[in-house]
C-alpha cells in the first residue's frame, strides 16, 4: 500500500564523534511483523544505530521515522512505540520480578487500569509466574533475558528493539528466546534485533550487515547467499592442513581460508578459481589435495566475503 505507514525508515542515517563515524549514511526500511537481524563484529556501530533509532543520541546526519514520528524531532512520542532491551539488561537487581514490572509499567504510562492485566500476561510469557517475589540479582542469565524482555514489551509497543540479547546466556536459553522472537512477530510486532552471532542470522526475515559503520548488504538469508555466494564455498581434505591453509590465505581470489575440523574451509570470490586449478596450484606447492567438496554457504561466508571485498 502506497500510503502505508512503516514501523521504522531510515534515510542517510550518520553519526559522527569528533573525527569518527561510527555510522555512515545508512538506509533501509521495515515492514511490519518482521524479524530484522542488524548483524556486525564488536565496533561496527550496530549499537550506536540502536540507540539514534531510540531517540537516546541525536543523528549526525539523516533522519530516522518510527511509526512515521520523526525520532530526533520528537523523542518523547516515539517512546510509546518501542520496546528496547539493552545490551545489560536494563534490570534493577535490589527489586523483586513483580517490582521490576511494575517500575517499567509506569515507565511506559501503562494505564493502572490495565497494569495488572499486562503484569500477569509477561509473567506468564516469560514462565516467571512462581518467581515475582524473587530478586533479580538472584535469577540466572537466561531468566533475566525473560524479565529484561517482559520489562520492554509490557506496554505492547509495535516495535521492539533487542540489542544483542543473548550474548551470555546458554544455548537453551538462546533457543527458548528465539522462540518468544517468533511468537511476538506472528503476533504483528516488528523485531529489530543486534546480534554478532551469524547463526542467529538465518532465523531473522532480513539482515543488514554492519561492517565498519557502513552497511554492506541488506536482503534475506537466502538472498544474500544467493547473490554473494553462487558455488563459492568449498571445503579441501589436504595435506599438511595448516600449511593448506596459511597457503590458501595468501592467494589472491580467496576471500577467506579457516580450519573447520579436519577439512580446510575457502571462500573463493566468483570467477577466481575452479577445484582443479585450485588443487594443482596447492600442489605445485608441495601441498596434496584428496578431495574439495562444495558446501552449503552460510551467512558468515557471506559477511567474510563483503568484509574482504
């Protein structure tokens, strides 16, 4: 629909301390009910984004709409609009469950008259229904993922913004998470979520790879690695493997060589190499090649392939 209002625009999005950028002119849009991965190493202005989309820092440059509220106009409009759960879960540890939820049901201006009924549904989201009178600082990571959760969706924003959210927390935890992530976006809530975990990644609609404030790449899982990885990805049994290896990163037209077990695991940009001359070069090298297997691509082999291009 052409008039349709969408859940968050940027447009030429830049921040700037003194003479570094830390976001540099980044565009893209989210439809409602999606499920967006804004994927990036440590450092690569994922979090610094977040925060200029939350109206807690003032853009540099650009402009950033949530619900069609311009956010560096109107901060204070925007906040019935979002959810946001920080990087350290934003949780006061000398409070209870219940007192948490209560705090943050007047942040958000929950009516008293419905305070109650949402307090009851995050408990019973989050499985913390027996836990309310415990403190905070007594809860292991992944139940204070759930509260820190339940904390940003007890006023039933349109989006929600999760910056890295699992970092720290087990593998259970994790999925149990990302199960909540779907049951919200079937739900109609928009899901923008950091994250440096490239298989988290494959769950999310989109991603947008951030890579030195820039943003490289934006599409789905499957396109990315259909447009960046076409027969691109191969694993060598050689022998010896380390040496294969440093060998394979020094070549040009490999955009990555790693060990993965007992195999050799190369990203080739398109046109470079084909397994033969692959092998025959490795071996003019004193390098032996039992076998290159192609492989399924992932969308790390796609961030290594843009971050080395």
């Amino acid at each position: 629909m052409e008039n349709q209002i969408l859940p968050l625009e940027v447009l030429g999005l830049t921040k700037k301390f003194g003479d570094f950028t830390a976001v540099n002119h980044v565009t893209f849009s989210v439809q409602p009910g999606e499920v967006l991965g804004y994927l990036g190493p440590n450092g690569s202005g994922k979090t610094t984004t977040i925060r200029m989309l939350c109206g807690l820092i003032t853009p540099t440059e650009g402009t950033a709409k949530i619900m069609g509220i311009d956010v560096a106009r109107d901060p204070e409009a925007v906040k019935s609009h979002i959810g946001y759960m920080s990087q350290k879960f934003a949780l006061y540890d000398d409070l209870t469950v219940l007192e948490n939820l209560q705090f943050y049901a007047g942040v958000y201006d929950v009516p008293e008259s419905e305070e109650k009924g949402r307090i009851d549904e995050v408990l019973h989201m989050a499985g913390l229904q027996n836990r309310t009178k415990s403190f905070t600082s007594e809860l292991s990571g992944g139940w204070r993922q759930r509260l820190a959760l339940g904390c940003a969706l007890i006023h039933h924003p349109p989006i929600l913004f999760l910056d890295e959210p699992t970092s720290g927390v087990d593998p259970v935890a994790r999925r149990e998470f990302w199960d909540l992530i779907y049951l919200f976006a079937s739900q109609g809530t928009t899901i923008f979520i950091t994250t440096h975990y490239m298989d988290e990644a494959e769950h999310c609609n989109r991603v947008a790879f951030m890579y030195r404030g820039k943003l490289l790449a934006f599409d789905t899982p499957a396109g990315l690695k259909s447009t960046y990885l076409s027969g691109s990805a191969w694993d060598l049994a050689a022998d010896p493997l380390l040496e294969a290896v440093e060998k394979l990163s020094q070549m040009k037209g490999i955009a990555q060589a790693s060990l993965h077990g007992d195999r050799a695991h190369v990203i080739v940009k398109p046109g470079e190499w084909t397994p033969q001359e692959l092998s025959e070069h490795l071996a003019e090298n004193g390098i032996s090649v039992r076998a290159v297997e192609p492989v399924e691509s992932t969308l790390e082999d796609v961030f290594t392939l843009l971050a080395h291009s």
